[in-house]
C-alpha cells in the first residue's frame, strides 16, 4: 500500500460514575502539588465545583482558581491566568469545565513556562516547535459537559479580540496527561448547554467521517460517536438524570475530538466566525449550520452517507440521515436558521472571507470557496435547506 499517514491517539481517561474522587490521585500521579484549577465564571460558583474544590483540600492540596474565562474566550483571559498561576507558584493545572475552560486550561499550562507572544504557536505548519517544552506544565483534564472533547486534544480554540479571529494554538505536550470523565458532573447542565455541546459532539463525528483522506481508525470511532448522539441526547434531555445516557455523551465527545485529527470542515469553518463576530453558544451554531453543509456536501459524501445511516437503523440513503438530522434538532428546539441566534447579514462578506481561510476549511470534502461559503450562510439565514 503506497498510502502513508499519521495517527495520534488520546490520554489516559478514567471513565464512570463518580470517578471525580480520584482526582487527588491522578494530581500526585502527574506529580502536581499545586494546582491552579482553570475553569469559566458561570461554573466557578456551582455546587459542582465548590465541592471539587473542597475534596482536594481535604486531600492536601493547596488548590488555588482561576475563573476569568468568557464562552468565547479570548487571549486576555489566558494572560490573566498565566499570572495568576506564576504568582501562585502553580505547579500543574486542572482544566475543569466546558470547551472554554478546558482549553483556556491547558493553554494557560503551555504558556506557563514560554517567553514568546502565544499567537507564536498557532497550528500554522512547525510552529509549535518554537515552544520551550520545559515550559509546559502537567495538566488535568475533567469535562463537565459532554460536546467539545478538549480533555482528549492537543489544542486550545482562542479569540484574537483585535480581529475577533478564533485561532488554534497547537502543541503536543498540551494533551492531559489524566482525564477524569465522570457524566455525574454533567447532569446540572442547563437543557440549552446540554442541547448545544452534544450537537458539538455530534458536529465533530459528523464531519472527521466526511473529511478527505485516509484514516479508518477515526472513521470506526467517528460512526459509532454519531450513533451515541442521535440515541442518547434525546434522551438526557427528556431525563437530565440518566446517568448512563450521560456517560455515552461524554463517551461521544471525546470520541469526536479524537476522530477529528482526520480534519473537519464548513459546519466549523463558518461557526467559528459567526461565533467569533457574534458570541454565539459554538455548539448551538454547529447545530443551525448541520444540515445545510450536508446539504451543500451531498455530492461528496452522499455513499458515504448512505454507510453511516445503515450502520445508525435507518434506511441506508442520504436523506434518511438528513432527515434524522433535521428532525433532532426540531425535537430537541434547535434554532432553524442563522437569525434565530440574533445574526444578521451585516457581515456576511467578512464571514465569507473568514470561513474560507478558517483553519477546519481544509477538511470539507468539497473546495469551501467564498461563494459556496456565501451561499450555505445565506441557505442558513433564511431557512433554505
């Protein structure tokens, strides 16, 4: 075979129930003594990280926070909790939270030890070799949302606030070296943040299948997350206490970050600036913009599609998945168009210009020009599918 190819996979994850108790442990196996904890300001105050908190001092540690972080966040946020940790004398970090604090997390641990501007060490080619990797310190990972799959990655998605750009800082030392995936700490999601993060979920499946080149082992764990999504969000929304559905969610969310090496596409290359210019929820964004890319794809991948809907129950066809799709995101109240999350055509050329040099644009399974770009944000306004 004349193919050739790179496959990385993730971290070690520590999956069940209840599984949050260990985490003391899994901060003196990483040789963390001092942890800074990194999560967002909307989580910072609940129960579920207040008793976080207090189990890892109870367990010795000296734990300090960090909570400075927007949804959306941005290169302020980071430079604000690498000062913190360095006054601190932090030794490790725990990213606890949403995508957000997660990778505002494990930024904040790459750049701890870096002397040059974080923008130096965007996935731009090699670029992440000009990190110290002396400088990187030990991170763990504990999601309490069940969408992005950061604990799994080697990334961090942050806003350039002076050209309100998401870009990507990239470093293989950025991979967790524990995560904790406990579904307990998900159930207190809003039904609004549970909806959003798991059609992020599914978006990441959804689109590392359909990307170019040839990588099965992402493929297999691709499929089988979009099969987790389409029969379990359903049901945690229905049930916020179904633990077990929770646990396949989480399952689903690491599964498409780690599938999504293979690449993504213009689901992600368009949320990105509309996310970007209108602090829209990404995963919410991700929803709208789903089957209007399929849409738009179809000619791509329409036998591939056909694959994936006989191996989730449906009738091996293009439409049958589509409709699936479709019909999700009525049940559980996904908004239908682009206007429905308060987005308007102000900036339509800006997004067009942005989603065709977006970082995930590479991975459409059809050349994302601005014109096709244009045409699936504009489908996406009115409600055209």
């Amino acid at each position: 075979m004349a193919i050739k190819a790179n496959w990385n996979y993730p971290t070690s994850i520590r999956f069940g129930a209840g599984r949050i108790a260990e985490l003391p442990d899994a901060l003196r196996a990483a040789g963390i003594t001092k942890p800074l904890l990194v999560t967002d300001a909307g989580l910072v105050n609940l129960p579920v990280t207040q008793k976080t908190v207090q189990l890892l001092k109870d367990a010795g540690f000296a734990v300090g926070v960090f909570a400075d972080v927007k949804p959306n966040p941005i290169s302020a946020n980071v430079s604000a909790g690498v000062e913190v940790l360095r006054k601190g004398g932090h030794d490790g970090v725990i990213a606890f939270g949403g995508g957000s604090g997660l990778d505002v997390g494990k930024v904040i641990a790459f750049m701890a030890g870096q002397t040059r501007p974080m923008w130096d060490f965007e996935d731009i080619g090699d670029w992440w070799t000009r990190a110290d990797p002396k400088g990187i310190l030990p991170i763990i990972a504990v999601p309490t949302t069940a969408g992005t799959g950061s604990e799994v990655g080697r990334a961090g998605v942050i806003t350039d606030e002076t050209t309100h750009t998401k870009k990507v800082i990239f470093h293989p030392l950025m991979m967790p070296k524990i995560v904790i995936a406990d579904p307990e700490l998900t159930v207190g999601m809003p039904a609004f943040i549970t909806v959003g993060t798991g059609f992020d979920a599914l978006a990441h499946c959804l689109e590392a299948y359909c990307a170019p080149g040839y990588h099965p082992l992402a493929d297999g764990i691709a499929v089988e997350g979009i099969r987790l999504v389409l029969e379990n969000l359903p049901r945690v929304v229905a049930n916020p206490g179904d633990i077990e559905a929770r646990g396949h969610m989480m399952s689903a969310a690491a599964m498409g970050a780690t599938a999504f090496q293979k690449g993504l596409g213009a689901i992600h290359a368009l949320s990105h600036p509309v996310g970007a210019l209108y602090d829209t929820h990404h995963g919410m964004t991700n929803a709208v913009f789903m089957p209007y890319v399929l849409v738009a794809n179809r000619d791509a991948i329409e036998a591939r599609i056909a694959r994936l809907a006989a191996y989730c129950g449906m009738a091996p066809s293009f439409e049958a998945f589509l409709h699936a799709v479709t019909a999700l995101r009525q049940k559980l109240n996904v908004p239908h168009t682009l206007r429905d999350l308060k987005v308007d055509t102000g900036r339509r050329d800006l997004i067009g210009d942005m989603a065709i040099v977006d970082p995930t644009a590479g991975g459409n399974p059809i050349e994302l020009t601005k014109p096709r770009a244009l045409d699936i944000f504009d489908r996406a306004m009115d409600g055209r599918i």
